[in-house]
C-alpha cells in the first residue's frame, strides 16, 4: 500500500522538478523581480505613514494613488525588461539549435578522421544516382578500394600513425577523382567512390589508374615513409547491378580479384566471378571445419648434406586431407588462411606436429618452417612459437624459420620485430627464394642470417652456361656473407654434381612429401633409398 501511494508523489516531485530545472532563469527572474515589488510597495507604504504621521487618521493610512501608479510603473518596466530577456534567450537557443543540428547533420554524413562521405551518405548518393541512369552509352561506376600494406603501418607504427596514414591517402583519393565524382571511406582502410554518367568502362579505369598512380608515392609521416598501395574492385552501372546492394556486392566481388594479385591493381566485375567467390567461401568453411576436426597436419620435404649424401633435415609443410581423401593443394588453402586471419591457428599447429614428429630424429637433424606474410605482423609471434617449442620440449637450436626475401624487402622492421627475438633464443633464420625479391646487402646484413636458398627458377636450367654462372654469383654471395648456402631443388645426379660445383653445400628434394611416419621411418633403419628424395 505504501509503495501504490508514494510512486505517483514521487511522479509529482520528479516532474515538478524536472520543470524548476527546465525553467530556473525564468523563475529567478520573477522571483527577483517580486522581491522588488515588495520591497518597493513597503517603502512607499512606510514613507507615506512618516510624511502625515498625526495629520490623517487611520483610515487614511493607506497606499495613495501616486505610489500606486508608482509601483504599476515599476512593474510594467520589470515585466518588460523581463519580457525582452527571454526574447533574447529565446533567439540565443533557436541559434545554438540550429548550429547543432548542422553540426549533427554533418557528423551523420561525414567521417569524422578523413572528413570524406561516410557510408551513410555514399548509399543515399548511390541509390539517387540508381534512380537516374546514365544517358546512351554512359555509366555510372562504384570503385571500391582496399589499402595494401596499412595493417603493418598499424601494428608496426601504432593507430596514431595509421590514422595519420588514412587521412593523406583520403585526400589523394579526392585529387584521383574527378570534380562531383562522391568519395567515402566506409571505416578501417576501405574507401569507396562514386563517379557518375562517365563514358564507358574506360573512363572508369582511368579513375582506378589515377588511384594506383596517386598511391605511388609513399606515405610520409614523420621521418618514415610508408609504402601503400590499393586494391579496386570496379562495378558498372547499370549493366553490373540495378540496385545499391548489388552494386556494392559485385565493387566487392570484383576487390576479392584484385586482391589477390597482392600488388596495386584493379579489376571490373565480371560474371564468372560469382562463381570463384562462392567456391572460395566453400574452401572457407571446409578449412574451418578441418581445423576443427584437426586435420591440419604436417608433411615433410627432406634436405640433404650434397658431400655426405645425408638427410641433415626436414621442413614441415602444412598439409590438408579432404573428406574425400582428396590433398588439398597448400597454395589454395594458404591462401585463404591468410584472408581470413586463419593463418596462425593453422602455422601454430604445423609447428606443434612438427615439432613432435621431430622428436624422434637424431639431435643433428633439424626442423624448418615458413613464415608466412599474415604471421609477420604479428608482434607475439615470436612468443607464441617459442611456447610451442617449450611446450613440447623441442630444442630451438634446431628449428630453422624461412622467410622469404619479399617479405623482407617489403617491410625490413616489421620482420626484425618478429622474428630477432628467436634469433636470440637459438633459433635460425633462412632467407627463401633468394634471388628473387631485389634485397641489397644492407638487408641481408641487418637482418643477420643463418642461411640462404637459391630460388629453384634460378636452378631449372643450371645445365646452362649463363644460368650457372647466376647460380654460381649467388652462392658467392652467400658465402661471402658467412652464410650457408642451400638449393631450393635438387635436379637429379648431374645435378647434385653441379650444384656442388656452384658452391652449394645444401639441397632440398622437389619429390613428393614424407609423412611423419615415412620421415621416423627412415631414421629407424628401414628402406627409404636417396635416389627417391632426389
């Protein structure tokens, strides 16, 4: 009962004083201005008794009329002032109103870091400009744009330098685009842009051009300059799409393309790319359920000593059995892992197999793994694989980490960052395919290397005269730096006969992978003869 009776008393108190709030210079106001009239009609009352005091009688000791008209005048002059007050007040918040409500406009329409179009304002564009097709021979385009190298500059550098990074990259991207043409940024490191009633699909790649040439310069922020380039996924209309969402949809479809080539580049939207989106969204699900099923493992190339004939070693390759039995070619699902972020589940648990198989060899047998390019901006990396290593006991002076020579030119930091701190514990660095990725001597000096493997293109046609003499050159070059030099193919008989002849003391087999169990095999004494890792 008490609680029924007190909610409508609290109701009451509550509005009555959301109201004292809301109106509290009013009320002051007034209150002020009573208190004068009190005070003024005591005064007047007061005077008028002093003045004929013994002179009237007690009906006359009353207010007269002068003081009357008196305090009506003060009144009046009160109430007006008090009346030109809120009219002022008044105008004062109609104005802080109306600047709010632009400024909210603006921030509904505008993103706030690169003051571009936000996506809001981008859809509302598109679906006006959907409404109104382009004339006879004419289109309208949506490019949209992914950054290539910005996730580094973030991980490496901070989001204080990426912002910073986004924001000069939003303003090349208006010089890129034409006047009236509509540039967005949709959040992250995606962009898009809307160029109207243009002159066929030419005229929407040289917009994509002008975008890649803008890009070309790096970013300088500070003392550092920061390489980016862009992904663009083009999709006309209206022979692409009808709609906004599937505008947007094949602009995407046709970024997924231009992804891949992993280098500045664009692409229109074709028809058959539906196609290779949705098989490679299959090959996503299907990698995800492997992994859940752990039927990620590891496959083993072996490496020979060229004098001794010997295996010295293995590199653990990330292999994936099908449901159907089918082996599920690593550059296909590599590839994807890299995409979607899967990349260091599916390293981590090669490493851990490895590193279990591994256990069985002889202590001078060692262990090599690849780095791959999303595990490099990782700044736990190092950690996470010396826990593995720890974990399953494996000494780290016989894992040998690969990576390859583009990724250190692409980013020389970013690898030191990941990768010195196994160096320190033990553990060795090869640089892959070398010979291919332009590194300077500067590199390969800061970086401090273990080993070096000559890229196997370079070893195809050793038997040529020009092309051992490149071969040879490399070698030199390795072996002028201190460091073991391998090859990444071995070529048969004549060809381990000239290879050592390059110099090269190390040479990995290009036949078929080893499981673990044909690996632990080999070191139990059974028959796995030498001429089958050739």
């Amino acid at each position: 009962m008490t609680s029924k009776t007190s909610e409508p008393r609290d109701g009451w108190a509550s509005k009555l004083w959301r109201f004292v709030v809301r109106h509290r210079v009013s009320i002051l106001d007034l209150g002020m201005l009573l208190a004068v009239m009190l005070v003024l009609a005591y005064v007047a009352f007061e005077v008028d008794i002093f003045a004929t005091e013994g002179a009237v009688s007690a009906a006359q000791e009353t207010v007269e009329l002068d003081e009357t008209l008196m305090l009506g005048g003060v009144l009046s002059i009160g109430l007006l002032a008090f009346a030109i007050r809120r009219y002022f007040d008044q105008k004062r918040e109609i104005a802080r109103r109306t600047v709010a409500e632009q400024e909210a406009r603006v921030l509904a329409y505008q993103d706030p870091l690169t003051g571009l179009a936000n996506r809001r304002q981008f859809e509302e564009a598109l679906n006006i400009a959907i409404a109104a097709p382009p004339g006879a021979g004419k289109a309208h385009a949506v490019l949209m744009l992914d950054l290539n190298g910005f996730k580094q500059v973030n991980d490496v550098y901070g989001h204080g330098v990426g912002d910073e990074v986004l924001t000069i990259v939003g303003q090349r991207l208006l010089r890129a685009a034409r006047q009236g043409d509509l540039v967005a940024r949709l959040g992250g490191d995606e962009f898009i842009i809307l160029a109207q009633h243009l002159i066929g699909a030419e005229a929407a790649g040289s917009i994509a051009l002008r975008i890649i040439q803008g890009l070309v310069e790096p970013v300088a922020t500070g003392s550092t300059r920061h390489a980016i380039g862009a992904g663009i996924g083009v999709s006309l209309i209206p022979s692409d799409a009808g709609s906004k969402d599937e505008a947007i949809r094949t602009a995407d479809v046709a970024l997924y393309r231009a992804k891949a080539e992993r280098r500045s580049a664009f692409r229109f939207f074709e028809p058959d790319m539906d196609r290779l989106v949705h098989e490679r969204e299959q090959l996503e699900r299907d990698l995800r359920a492997a992994l859940a099923a752990d039927r990620i493992v590891a496959q083993f190339r072996p490496s020979l000593g060229l004098r001794s004939g010997q295996i010295i070693g293995y590199e653990a390759i990330p292999s994936w059995q099908a449901d159907d039995g089918s082996a599920v070619a690593p550059e296909r699902f590599m590839a994807v892992a890299e995409d979607t972020g899967l990349i260091h589940e599916v390293a981590r648990r090669v490493l851990e197999r490895a590193c279990h198989a591994a256990m069985s060899w002889p202590q001078d047998v060692t262990l090599s793994v690849d780095i791959f390019p999303g595990q490099l901006q990782d700044r736990e990396l190092w950690k996470s694989m010396l826990g593995t290593l720890d974990a399953v006991g494996f000494d780290p002076r016989r894992l040998t980490v690969e990576i390859t020579e583009a990724m250190i030119v692409q980013d020389l930091e970013a690898a030191k960052l990941a990768l010195s701190p196994l160096r320190d514990a033990g553990v060795s660095i090869a640089l892959d395919n070398f010979g291919t990725g332009y590194s300077s001597l500067y590199h390969m000096q800061a970086f401090k290397l273990d080993k070096v493997k000559i890229d196997r293109s370079f070893l195809e046609n050793i038997g040529d005269a020009e092309a051992a003499k490149v071969v040879k050159a490399l070698a030199g070059l390795g072996h002028g730096l201190g460091l073991t030099v391998s090859a990444d193919n071995m070529g048969g008989v004549d060809g381990v006969a000239m290879l050592l002849d390059s110099g090269i003391e190390e040479a990995q087999s290009s036949g078929r992978l080893m499981s673990a169990d044909e690996a632990r095999v080999y070191w139990l004494g059974q028959p796995a003869p030498q001429r089958h890792l050739a």
